[in-house]
C-alpha cells in the first residue's frame, strides 16, 4: 500500500540532489558572419558588467576570479571560479541571477547562456520530448507551438528546444533570358563567386610556402551583397549583361545543423518541472492532452519521451523583445 502511494505521483520523488557549483559561465552566441570587432566589443561588455557586479555585490568573497575567452567569433564565454561550498555564503544560481540582471539584453546577439558546471548527480532537465516529422518548416511551426503550450503549465520552467536557424544566404535561379543567351547555373554561380570571394589567377612560390593571387571586387563592394545590383555578367558570346536581368535572387537561410532521427527530423524539446516532484504530472498532461492535440494540427507529427542527459545547470535566453530564459 505504502509503495502504491509513492508511484502514484500523489508525493514526488526526487532521486538525486544538487551538488554545488565550481564554476559558473556566461556564454554569449553570435550570428554567423559577426566580425571580429564586433566580438570584441561583446566580449569587453559582458567582462565589464561581470567586474561591476563584483564590485557591487563584493563577490570576491565567493568567488576566485574571471576569465574571458573568445572562441573563433561567433562564441565568447566569461567564467567565474567558485570558492568551495565551505567557504562562501552564496549558490552558484544566486550569483546567476544577480549577474543576468547586471548583464541584461545585448542587442544582435542569437543567445547568452548562464550556465553552473556540476559533478555527476547535479542537474539535469527533468523531460525531453523529441518531435519529429519529415518537413522541416511543420516541424519548426510544431515545436514553437508545442513551446508555448509548455511554457505557460504553472509547473514548468526553462523550457528549450535545439532548433537553431542558420546564417541568411541568397539563391539565385537562372531566367529563361539568361538561357537564351547561352548561360548555365553553373557559369552564374562561378561568376558571383570569383568576384566576392576571388578568382584565381597565379600561385607563385616563395621559398617553401605557395602563394595564391585572387582577383576580386575592392575590398569595401565585396564587404556589401547590395552590389549584387549592379553586378554584370559575362555571356558565353562575350557580351554582358546586368545580372538581375536574367537570375532571381531570392533571400534564404542556411541552416548550420540539422538533427535527424531513422532518416527524420528532429527537434528536442526539454524542460523542468516545479517543483521536481510534477514530473509524472507534467508528461501525463503531455501524453493526454498536449502531444494528441499538436498531432492534430500538424498532421504527420511523432514525437518520443527520451531520458535527458546529465549535463550542466544552463540556462539560456534569447536577447531582445519576447526574450525567454532556455537550458540547453
């Protein structure tokens, strides 16, 4: 009787506690193509605000230090070594709260994580969902609508998926006034390319190493796509013509990473329960009620209940308007 009472959800269980933090980090996720001024300027931001709540909060008792690193220039993370639990006052989430309200919004930036590095038995999130279908523009629609719907349950928190756009990208289709006049895909896509990125014209060797020379547009036309207005083309006849004349250009997104499960694509969509112990009461809404009614709307729409990995105490948010904290 007493074991029934316990699987029954009336009392959560929660089976491994919290082990505190020795580290906590800031990451701040830049879009593709950010130069590497614009990193910089991230990054000193970001380090000045963390050195101003130190001042603010005479955090150098619970903590050690900071380190800054900027990794390529699309990702920088800042980092604060703890002092052992024995020998602060403060959680490592107390200082995370205090330093995303000190950092706030960042503007053009795709993400800024907070995360807490725990040994095994720390956090973990609580569920992970995983939808599936086999156009990735319902699954997207599918998984911002499944966001949602799980956001607003009183006992949930953090809610994240792992989908994430990549950097825009333009597609040219060839014309039939383009074909008439002798031109391929192909000939268009090499053209475009040799002038922003460079043709090459000599490789020339100096002592050991090898040198290539490209030819391409100055330096400040190839930094702009709008000087795709004015690019002209060469027809295999050896007359030119304005390039928007015979191609379509049309505006897209590359996306950097798609994850697929059995040949079909997948978003993970993970959350917490609050308190720990609405866990069962959380996927049993989910099983019933949620899952049912997003197959409905989305027709062709999978999804699997998946145990989450141990992984680090990260939390997440998306800078300006309607941002929203996320772990990842």
């Amino acid at each position: 009787m007493v074991a029934g009472y316990g699987y029954s959800d009336h009392m959560g269980i929660v089976l491994m506690p919290e082990v505190a933090a020795d580290e906590i980090e800031a990451g701040a996720s830049l879009p593709v193509g950010t130069t590497v001024d614009q990193a910089a300027r991230v990054a000193e931001y970001i380090t000045d605000a963390t050195y101003r709540m130190f001042e603010e909060n005479d955090l150098h008792r619970v903590a050690d230090g900071i380190k800054t690193n900027v990794r390529g220039q699309n990702f920088i993370d800042v980092q604060i070594v703890m002092k052992p639990p024995t020998g602060r006052d403060m959680s490592a989430q107390e200082v995370i709260e205090l330093w995303r309200d000190e950092i706030g919004d960042i503007q053009g930036l795709d993400q800024i994580t907070f995360e807490a590095e725990r040994g095994p038995g720390g956090y973990r999130q609580d569920i992970s969902v995983d939808l599936s279908h086999s156009d990735i523009n319902v699954l997207e629609n599918a998984s911002e609508t499944f966001l949602a719907c799980v956001e607003s349950f009183a006992a949930t928190r953090d809610v994240n998926d792992n989908y994430n756009r990549g950097k825009a990208q333009f597609d040219f289709t060839l014309l039939p006034e383009g074909r008439r006049l002798g031109l391929t895909s192909a000939m268009v896509g090499e053209q475009i390319r040799n002038a922003f990125f460079g043709a090459l014209a000599k490789r020339q060797l100096r002592g050991k190493n090898e040198i290539e020379v490209r030819v391409k547009l100055p330096r400040e036309q190839g930094k702009d796509i709008y000087h795709l207005e004015d690019f002209v083309l060469q027809t295999p006849a050896g007359t030119e013509v304005p390039l928007l004349d015979v191609v379509q250009v049309q505006e897209g997104e590359a996306f950097t990473s798609i994850n697929r499960r059995d040949g079909r694509r997948v978003v993970t969509v993970s959350m917490d329960a609050d308190p720990p112990s609405a866990v069962g009461r959380v996927i049993e809404a989910l099983r019933a009620d949620v899952l049912p009614e997003l197959r409905s709307q989305f027709p062709g729409m999978t999804w699997s209940f998946r145990e989450a990995r141990p992984t680090c105490a990260n939390r997440r948010r998306r800078s300006g308007a309607g941002s929203r904290w996320r772990c990842s």
